[in-house]
C-alpha cells in the first residue's frame, strides 16, 4: 500500500493508460479523481475503480482548475497529477491539413498540460510537495513523419517538464515528463497492422503503468522518463549544453 492516503488526479482518466493508473493508484491506497471529456466512460470507470469522476476538457483552461477545485473539495488536498489525455492528429502539415484537427490535437496534448500545471502547481504548494507527469511519446523524443503535429506537441510536453522541473524541485515538487513507445491502447487501433507488419512491437499498458508508478515517487525532475518495450523504463539522456545556471556552479 505504498500510496496510503495520496490524493491523485488523473487526465484522460477513462481509457487506456490513465485509467490502468487509476487502478493500480487505488490498489495502493491512493484516492484518485479521473478527469476525462468522455463522461460516459469517465463514470463506469470511476464506478468500476472506487474513483470519482469529474467531466473535464482539458483545453479549457477553467475545467482544468474546475477539476482541480473538485478534487480539493472531495479529498481535501492534491498530491499526484497525472496529466495524461491525449490524441493522435491524423493531420498531414501540406497535404491533408486539417485546421481543425491541428488545433485540436495542440489543444488536448499541449494546452491540456499548460492548463494542467497551471491549476495543480498552486494546490500542490499549498501541501508543500507533489509529483506531476505530464504524458508526452517517444514522439517527444524522436521525428514522427507520420504524425508531424503530434510529434510537435508531445516534444513541447517534454521541453516543458525539462524548462519547469529544476524550478519546482526546490520547492518539493517533482515534474517528470512520461514518454511511452507504442502501447496496447485504443488510441494505437488503426495502425497495429503496420506496426506489426514493420516488426514494432507493442508495449503492455501494465508496463507503462510501472514506469509511471516510479515516477511518482522519483526523486529527480526535469527528466524524459522513457518506456519502451525490451528496456527498463529509464531516464532519457539528452546532450546538456551547459546553461547559466551551469556556469554559476
Ligand atoms: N498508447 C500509446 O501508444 C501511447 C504512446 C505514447 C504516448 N501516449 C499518450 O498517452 C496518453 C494516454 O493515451 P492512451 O494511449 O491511454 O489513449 P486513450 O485514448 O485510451 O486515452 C486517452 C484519454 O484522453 C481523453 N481525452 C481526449 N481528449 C480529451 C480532452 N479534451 N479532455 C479530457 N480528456 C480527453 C480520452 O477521452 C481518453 O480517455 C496520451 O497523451 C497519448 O498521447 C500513448
């Protein structure tokens, strides 16, 4: 029960790896508040996990503090966020450009994390500690030809943790940025035949589960915490170029 009494919120919390969060959270003795659009799903889950659910868009910035307000009035306090709801784009930058979808997809995967720091980061000082992951994709971390936008939003997930995560460690919070390979999610359903057919094998949803799980309780920040399959989930090591802060040590 190694998260007795820690208070969660989860986006994207319905489906998928949100959701395989919620329960291993709670299987620890976690209270969890799923925040997901999908009200539907979002309440079977919560019902079916011991959680509670509040319907949130995470690309309104009210609904993230909304949803925040919520988890303070049900719990009492904040201790873990996992700002995780997602979605591929399908959107080509030239041809087969969807305005919509672009926005869309910057909306959800970028803004729902700026929105999601923004209203957890001030409940988490209040306590005086917290852990945050922010889901980004080795799409954060390597070109993703076919899906341009994503990869653009899932990197700016990851710069954000790595900008953020010195500066709110000395506060005692940790922000880690989450960054999966392909993982048996419903989100991966329309390209599993070219994936095996390319010999990319999938993650198990219970694999990245245990990369998250140790992000919450990681004693460093500002890291791209990456989960792929035939590896121990590990830290990225990108090439530091030395910074101001640097060069005053
Ligand atoms: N499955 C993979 O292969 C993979 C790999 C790398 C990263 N990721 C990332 O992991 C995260 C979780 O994805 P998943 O694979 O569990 O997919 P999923 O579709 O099962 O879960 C995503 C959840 O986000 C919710 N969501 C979408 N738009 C939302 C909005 N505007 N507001 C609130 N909730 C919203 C959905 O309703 C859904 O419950 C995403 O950020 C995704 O980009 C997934």
């Amino acid at each position: 029960m190694g998260f007795q009494g820690k208070v969660a919120l989860v986006t994207g919390g319905a489906n998928g790896l949100g959701r395989a969060t919620a329960a291993r959270l709670i299987g620890q003795g976690a209270s969890v508040v799923l925040a997901d659009i999908e009200a539907e799903t979002g309440e079977a889950a919560a019902n079916d996990l011991g959680a509670d659910f509040i319907q949130t868009d995470v690309t309104v910035p009210e609904a993230s503090h909304a949803a925040v307000d919520f988890t303070l009035e049900k719990h009492g306090k904040l201790d873990l966020a996992f700002l995780n709801a997602g979605i591929v784009t399908g959107s080509g930058l030239i041809e087969h450009f969807d305005l919509d979808g672009y926005r869309r997809a910057m909306g959800v995967n970028l803004d729902g994390v700026v929105f999601g720091l923004n209203a957890v980061v001030p409940a988490m000082r209040e306590n005086g500690s917290g852990s945050i992951i922010a889901t980004s994709s080795l799409a954060g971390l390597a070109p993703t030809p076919y899906d341009p936008v994503y990869c653009a939003n899932k990197h700016a997930v990851q710069a954000i943790c790595r900008s953020m995560g010195p500066l709110l460690f000395e506060e005692g919070i940790t922000l880690n940025a989450l960054c999966p390979g392909f993982a048996e999610t419903r989100i991966v359903d329309g390209i599993k035949e070219g994936l095996d057919e390319a010999g990319i094998p999938l993650i198990k949803v219970e694999k990245v589960v245990d990369g998250v799980m140790e992000l919450f309780e990681a004693d460093f920040a500002g890291e791209a915490f990456m989960v792929q399959a035939g590896m121990e989930p590990q830290i990225f090591k990108f090439r530091r170029v030395p910074g101001p802060r640097a060069e005053e040590g």
